[in-house]
C-alpha cells in the first residue's frame, strides 16, 4: 500500500452472551438498544448482499452453460446489483475485529489481475514485489509458490482461498472476492482516463468457439469464485444472527458497543474512504487508483458507502426487497444529549451522501470515475473532492459525537493521502 495505516487505538475486548430481538421495540433509547439494533442492521444488510450474490451465482451459471453477449450483460448487471448492499456493509469494519479479519477474503483491493489470467502487454511480465505477478493461473496448471511447485490443475473453491488469496504473503495477490470476479466478468480497463471500461468478449468462456485459450478453466475459476463468494457471505450472515458471534460481541457490552459503531463510521468516512480510495486516486490522477476499475462502477460503490455510514448513526435501512428497518438509533442516543450536535451530524452524513449523488449523476450522464480523476479536468476534481470534504466534515463531527458520549480516546484510520500527502509522491 502506498499509505500508513492507523489502526484502531481502543476497542474493548467484547465477551459474554445476549439475544437479540429481530425488530426492537421503541423503548426509552439506551446504549443496549442501540448496539441491539445496530445488530439486527447488520443482519439485514448481509444478508441482502448474500442473496444479491446468490443471484449473481445464477447468472453466472447461465453465463457458462450457454456464453451469449445477453448472458454476459446479465452475469454484469447481476455482480453489479450485488455491489450495492455489499457496500452498505463496509461500516461495520474497523469496530468489528470478526468482519475485519473476514473482509479481505470478499472485498480485498487493488489486484495483481496477472495472478488470474491473461493481460495485456501493457501490463509488464514481471514485477520486484511479487513472484505471481503473472502467473496466469487459468492458462498454467502448475505454478511456483516460494519457490514450490504448486498443482494448479483443478481450480476450485478450496484452492482458490487455501491455495491462491495471498500466495506468498503478498496482498495484491487477490484471488476471491468480488473484485476477481469483476476481472473475470469485464477483464481489464485498458482506457486510461478515456471513455470505456473493460471489454471481455463472451467468448472468452465458450469452450465450442474459444477466444483467448482456456476457456474451460476461466469458466471454472469464474464459477468457484462466486461459489466462494456465497459461502463467505453466508458465514457473515450467521455471525449477525441473534447467537451470532459478531452480534454477542457488539451487545455484550454496551458502551463498547457504541465504540465499535462510531470507530466504522469514522474511519470508513476519513482514512479509508476520503484516503485511501479517493485522495490518493486525485493526488496521482492514477486511473487505477479506482475501487470498481474494471467496471467503472466506483462512484456508485463510493455511494453506497456513504449511505451505510449515514444508515449506522440513524438506524434506517431499506432492504432491497423494499422493507424498511427502523429502530433505536445512535441519532436518538445523541439527540438526548446534545441535539445541537445531533442536527450536525445527521446534516454532515446528509450532505455527504448528496454530494456522492452528484458524483454519480455526473458517472452516469457525463463521464467515469477514472475520467473525473484525470489531469486536468477541473469539474471532474471538483466533483470529487467535494465528496472527499464531506467526508473528512462528517469524520470531524464523529470525533465530536464521540466526546459527548464520553466514550474516551479512539484513533480513527488515517491516510497520508489526507494527513502526509507528500508522503504519497515519495
């Protein structure tokens, strides 16, 4: 990574048992009610992105019996709604050491797509840091890990995570998770700051009129990568049930509990979101430096974030079957406080996720992410730092949220982007 991480200073060790109600009464509000609810939105909103991802697995499947521009189109927009409630999840890292340590299996981020499979020129054959940077899994089936041969034969969803996520201790070696799906899906984004995402040709997986070799493999890479995908979201959706592990870890103890809900809100808001997946991308008006690169999706996986940071402090959540979920909320907690203060925050998330609105009209009426963050274009950079200052505001008013609760000192992620930006250029 090109920035230092500051992780989080102070989380209680959470233990000890409770039980979640699915839909909590409106009582008199309290930290137990809030954290309680916080829970069962966090349910919610995995397990929306599990069954969006089992609908992803079907238009796969369909994708490989019968390879069709239609059946791609689809397997595309299938991995493309299942983006959006994923996203809405991303505040409960950070203050939640089970999704933490989980999420670089679903989520994980830039990749080495040469690992995979095949690249263009362009790309480069080798690099310093990493041995696999092109090793071509689907075109190779043995490979060399540290140095030791590796049958790669049969690519399944066990090897894939056991075998090939991380190979080498390397973090760019990403094997799972959406994005490797997404690369499999587009392929790679070869315009730079022009027009265009990735262009794979649904031929790529037709075995009877094969384009670019292999595509019986890349069809069974494709296939136990959204396999993988499915379970890993379903063992997160068992650990926000009400005996979940994640959900007897955020309500055994209250005011821990609020730590772990503002820690995710803070720094998904500064260091991860407004560093390390925005600024840096501006500073360098690197094409590559966008989350969703090889689908030009990420303005809308930007928003998406913004709405699950703005969801965490007011305890609203719209499943996407359309059923709203509405309960104690950190909103309320604050408001019988400071209401001054309430009214800040809930202003801040507001004007956050309007300003990442206007960043994905502009995605999808004029231009790209990766085009708004090219040299030059003033009004693109404009539209996105906008977003990033919204960010950092409401990050700011965290803080302040955090000391009227008196829940003491906690470092929230930081990014030399924001913090050291020289640092970035060194």
């Amino acid at each position: 990574m090109k920035t230092s991480i500051i992780r989080v200073a102070v989380m209680a060790l959470i233990t000890g048992t409770s039980t979640l109600a699915l839909q909590p009464a409106f009582a008199a509000t309290d930290a137990g009610a809030v954290v309680n609810h916080y829970a069962t939105v966090a349910h919610a909103k995995f397990e929306d992105a599990l069954t969006t991802a089992q609908a992803l697995e079907k238009a796969v499947d369909a994708l490989i019996a019968t390879p069709s521009e239609a059946t791609l189109k689809e397997a595309r927009e299938a991995w493309l709604a299942a983006r959006n409630p994923y996203q809405e999840t991303e505040v409960y890292r950070f203050g939640n050491p089970i999704v933490d340590e989980w999420e670089g299996k679903v989520n994980a981020w830039p990749l080495d797509e040469g690992l995979i499979d095949y690249v263009d020129p362009s790309y480069g054959a080798e690099s310093d840091e990493n041995a696999l940077f092109t090793a071509n899994v689907i075109a190779n089936k043995a490979i060399k890990i540290d140095g030791k041969d590796v049958d790669a034969t049969n690519i399944t969803p066990e090897f894939l995570s056991a075998t090939l996520q991380e190979a080498g201790g390397i973090e760019a070696n990403v094997a799972t998770g959406y994005h490797a799906i997404e690369f499999l899906l587009w392929g790679q984004d070869l315009n730079g700051n022009g027009p265009g995402a990735g262009n794979r040709p649904f031929t790529d997986f037709d075995t009877k009129a094969c384009t670019n070799g292999n595509c019986d493999r890349r069809a069974a890479y494709l296939k136990s990568a959204t396999t993988l995908l499915v379970s890993d979201l379903s063992e997160m959706v068992a650990n926000w049930t009400a005996d979940g592990a994640a959900t007897k870890n955020i309500v055994a103890d209250p005011k821990a509990g609020l730590v772990a809900i503002l820690t995710g809100m803070g720094s998904l808001s500064y260091g991860e979101l407004a560093g390390e997946r925005m600024k840096l991308g501006l500073l360098l008006h690197d094409p590559e430096e966008e989350h969703d690169c090889f689908s030009d999706n990420t303005y809308n996986s930007h928003l998406h974030d913004a709405i699950g940071i703005q969801s965490a402090y007011t305890g609203d959540y719209t499943k996407v079957d359309g059923s709203k979920l509405a309960g104690a909320s950190l909103s309320e907690l604050v408001a019988a406080k400071d209401p001054a203060l309430d009214k800040e925050m809930k202003e801040k998330l507001a004007a956050t996720v309007a300003a990442m609105e206007a960043m994905a009209k502009r995605g999808e009426t004029v231009e790209k992410y990766d085009q708004m963050i090219a040299e030059g274009n003033a009004e693109g950079n404009a539209a996105v730092q906008a977003a990033i200052d919204g960010l950092i505001a409401q990050a700011k008013t965290v803080e302040r949220v955090i000391a009227s609760l008196d829940l003491g000192t906690i470092a929230l992620e930081g990014s030399d982007s924001l913090d050291n930006p020289n640092a970035v250029f060194q």
